[in-house]
C-alpha cells in the first residue's frame, strides 16, 4: 500500500484519530476513543464502516491509540509506517504562525505554552510522545489552533489592560479554531476561482465551541476568542463574554474564582440559559414545543453571533461572503435565519428557502439576489492537518518562525 497519512487529536479523555491517503487528499478510516481514564471508555471506528468496542476499565490514550492503529493495521487500511503524523495543538502562543515539523526545541515550545492552554496542550503533548513511541522513524508535524491568528493587528488582539501583562505575561487575544476558520478560506477562494490573498470574508465556526473570524486578504484580522477558548460567542457550555465585575460579584457570595471560572467553562452558554442542554438540535425540538428556556437560550445564541458579525464588519467592510460552519452552522437554519433577522440593512438577505435546503451535505449560497454573498460551507480541519502533514514531511522543511518577542514565558 502507498504512504499514509495519520491525523491525531488528542483531548484531556478523548483520541480522534483519521487516516488519509499518500496526497493527504483521501480519508481511508477514522477513530474515535472517548472517556479515556474513566469507567467506560470506548474505541469508535466510524469510516468507512462503523464498529465499536470496549476498552479496558483504565484504559488511556496510550491503550487507546495502539487498539486503533491494530484495527486500521488488520483492516488492511494501514501497512508500514505512516509517511508523517499530524497533530492538533491547540495553544502555540505567539512562537508559532504555522505548522511545524515536531524537534526538540517545538516541544520545549509547547510544554511552555502549557500555561496558556492548561487542559489541552499537555493532552497534545501525549498523543506526540505516544505516537513517537509507536513510529519512531515517523516526522510529526504540529498545527496549532492559534497560528492562523497570529496576522492580527496589534489594536485587535490587545486588551485594555495594563501593557506589561502583555509584555510579561502574554495578556493577548490569540483566537482559536485557526484550523476551521483556515479551511473555510481555501474552499470559498477555490469557489470563487480567487487567490486566498485576495479574499475576505466573515466566518462564523459553530459547534460546541464557537467563534468568528473576519479574514482580509487572506488574512485573519479580527476573531472572538481570546486568550483563552472561553471570550466571545455564547457556546454549548460556554459563557462567552461576560462582565469580569461578575468574579468580585460572585466572591461576595462566597463563590470563589475557580467555582466562577468552572461555572463559565461547564454550566454556561446553551446549557446554563436552558437549564437543559447544550444540543442545539435537542434545544431546537424543545423550542418547537414551546420550551422558553430552549427559546431563550436559541435567542440569546443568536442575537450575540449577529453582534459578533456586525462588529467583524469593522475589520472587514467588503467580505466575499459571510460562512456559516461547524455542527450547528452547517445545520441549523434556524439559527441562521434568527441571527440575519438582526442585521438587516447591513446587506445580508437570506433567501428563506435557499436556507431551508442548503446545509451539511448541500453546502452553497443562501442569499437572496442583491443580497452580500452567504454561504453554508462544511468544514474539516482534519483535512487541513493531513495536507499541512503532507506538505511538511515531503519538503522535509521546517517553518518555525523565531519568537517574535521575548516574553520570558
Ligand atoms: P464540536 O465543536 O464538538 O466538533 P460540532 O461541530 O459537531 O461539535 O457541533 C455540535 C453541535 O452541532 C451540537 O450543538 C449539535 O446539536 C449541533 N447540530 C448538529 N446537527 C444539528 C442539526 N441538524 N440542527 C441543529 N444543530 C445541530
């Protein structure tokens, strides 16, 4: 068999593995292990055909892994070594501006930006020692959530803190979903027959996570995220933005900072509004049965996002095309009908039926003639890590870019 192509996703309790072909083009098999660490972890193999299994009680990634690269092995899907490993990582702080071959020195690297990324980095940094482990001869390549966003100007990704928590600490917006919103741009520029470098849209990553991203010239300029995945859009269980005035608030009720900052990370966003759930497709049944937490959690959903685009077009005053993506872009008309219902008269008309129709599987344009170009489009940030992977392990070349500023972190 050819040279393969293996993307790792390595969460907290969770492995997302996807196997692409020698272009880095073609998705062979993917994986998925969830609850790693607890009672009941589970080994999914959802393509090309669905099986699932048990693994032990106590079972990690490192079980985990080697139980999913067994079964591509005896599938037949993977023979050998793979040709190069990519890695989702999520915080690359301000060293990294794009993927990078995996040394020494990028470890070093992410072990400090640990800081930055408490619960995801060192679970990114397992899944590279695993995997090193497993395929020593085999370069691994490391794209970073954050590295899209390193184009920011500075009046967009500072804060109006005091300058030195920027200078000592790293105090910044960094953005996230760099990968998504990344995607979003190569398939509108190829739909448009456009270079990336001179295309701009609005791109609206919705999924439990969330966040928008205005990109000018092929370039992130504006996003919502900030130093952390928790600023921005209201999210599944996430808060988005709030009053930091909330924490002192709070504390005078005996609830202390880390109880707050679990509460906006765990009990917020769709689930804390509806007291039920953080399933936009659960929360849209309810809100059809005339569920108010549902209804209220939908609204408060959508009058941020349409916020968010409305201030994206600051950054961004002629994009090509506003992108709905993630889970619930891609699904949920009605999110996107109620969230255009707030602007118009900034030009974005939806054609209700267009809406109605487009979606995962059908991605295309939604407006109404006229209208600013709005798009469905669906996103795959495996795909980007397999073809950055490609990219990297072929020219054998790394791009780390020097620490653009000594932060002593
Ligand atoms: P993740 O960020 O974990 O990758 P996804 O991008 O898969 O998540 O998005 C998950 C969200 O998408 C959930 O809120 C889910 O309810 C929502 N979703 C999926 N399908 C639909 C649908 N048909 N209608 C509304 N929401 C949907």
């Amino acid at each position: 068999m050819a040279d393969t192509y293996l993307v790792v996703n390595c969460g907290s309790s969770s492995v997302k593995l996807a196997l692409y072909d020698d272009q880095a083009s073609t998705l062979i098999a993917t994986a998925l292990a969830e609850n790693l660490g607890f009672d009941k972890a589970r080994l999914r193999i959802a393509f090309p055909r669905e099986s699932t299994e048990d693994l032990a009680v106590d079972a990690g990634h490192q079980q985990a892994i080697e139980t999913c690269i067994s079964r591509f092995r005896e599938s037949g899907w993977l023979e050998g070594d793979p040709a190069g490993i990519g890695h989702r990582v999520v915080h690359g702080g301000e060293r990294f501006r794009a993927s990078v071959l995996i040394e020494p020195t990028v470890v070093r690297a992410i072990e400090e930006c640990a800081a930055l990324a408490p619960l995801h980095n060192p679970a990114n940094l397992t899944g590279i020692h695993q995997l090193s482990r497993i395929f020593p001869r085999t370069p691994q390549v490391a794209v970073f959530d954050t590295a899209f966003h390193q184009s920011l100007p500075e009046h967009a990704f500072l804060y109006a803190l005091p300058y030195r928590l920027y200078q000592d600490e790293g105090v910044r917006r960094y953005g996230f979903h760099g990968t998504s919103h990344r995607y979003i741009l190569q398939q509108l520029a190829a739909d448009l027959d456009k270079p990336e470098s001179e295309t701009s849209l609005i791109s609206a990553h919705l999924g439990n996570g969330c966040s928008i991203c205005a990109i000018r010239d092929g370039q992130s300029v504006d996003t919502s995220m900030g130093l952390t995945p928790l600023e921005g859009l209201v999210m599944g269980t996430r808060s988005g933005d709030i009053d930091p005035g909330l924490f002192d608030f709070l504390a005078a009720k005996g609830i202390e900072a880390r109880e707050t900052h679990r509460m906006l990370n765990r009990e917020s966003g769709l689930l804390g509004i509806s007291g039920h759930t953080n399933d936009m497709r659960e929360l849209t049944r309810l809100d059809e049965q005339g569920d108010q937490g549902a209804s209220r959690a939908i609204e408060v959903f959508c009058f941020r996002l349409a916020r968010y685009i409305g201030a994206m077009l600051a950054s961004v005053n002629c994009p090509d095309a506003l992108v709905f993506t993630g889970g619930i872009g891609e699904n949920s008309a009605i999110v996107r009908a109620r969230t255009l219902s707030h602007l118009q008269g900034l030009g974005f008309d939806l054609d209700a039926q267009a809406n109605n129709t487009h979606g995962r599987d059908s991605a295309g344009e939604i407006q109404l003639s006229g209208s600013r170009m709005i798009k469905v489009i669906r996103t795959n940030e495996e795909l980007v890590i397999a073809r950055d992977t490609h990219h990297l392990t072929v020219n054998e070349t790394s791009s780390v870019s020097p620490a653009t500023r000594a932060h002593g972190r």
